[in-house]
C-alpha cells in the first residue's frame, strides 16, 4: 500500500506542475514571480490541466484516508489503491487532449477503486 500512497504523491506533483509548465512558455517566468493578479486567460489545454488538478484535489484526500486505514487496520486495499493512482495517471493526458468519453471513463475508474478500497475496510 505504501508504494500506491507514494506513487499517488509523485502524480501530486505532476497534476501541480503540469497547468504552471504550459502556462510557463506563453507568459514566461517572470509572470509567476509577483502577485499574479493581471494573468491572462489560459489557453483551453491549460484551462483543462487546471481544471482536471482541482478535480484530482478533490479526490486525493478520500484516497490518503481510505489507503491509511488500510494500512492501520491491515486491510488489504491494494488493488482498489493501484486501480485508483493507475486510472488518474491516465485521466490527466485524457483531459488535457479532450478526447470525448475517455476521461470521463478513466475518472469512473478511478472512483471504482476508490469503492474498491472502501469496502476492503469493512
């Protein structure tokens, strides 16, 4: 379980960098360094990374809770934890080129795992 906790914090990092890397070659580092109160509209792909990391930061917290009660209690969440971190690797690209349906599925996935880790608990 630990494994999946910290793959989950490492596609944290990813989800958090990916809206500031695309935005980084249109507008530049120094846009960054201030109060960021005049940034522009993002372009639709950087619209979309920033909305699927607002989306990722809803579900992170369920995740950390249901893998950390596996872990206290010694349930085995593994397979719920690994089809969880697996389906948000791939919701992100998913998102980010806007295919129809895809993420969509890669998110009922995702809460299919999450299902999966919570019945593991009980």
């Amino acid at each position: 379980m630990l494994f999946w906790i910290f793959a989950a914090l490492i596609l944290h990092a990813v989800y958090v960098f990916t809206p500031t890397m695309l935005f980084f070659p249109t507008e530049g580092v120094s846009r960054h360094m201030g109060g960021r109160d005049d940034l522009p509209e993002p372009s639709p792909v950087t619209g979309r990374a920033r909305r699927a990391l607002a989306n990722w930061q809803e579900s992170l917290p369920v995740f950390i809770v249901l893998a950390l009660l596996a872990v206290v209690l010694e349930a085995d969440a593994t397979l719920g934890a690994a089809i969880f971190v697996l389906a948000r690797v791939a919701y992100l690209p998913l998102y980010m080129v806007a295919i129809p349906g895809l993420r969509t599925l890669a998110w009922v996935v995702a809460v299919v795992g999450l299902l999966m880790m919570a019945f593991a608990l009980v």
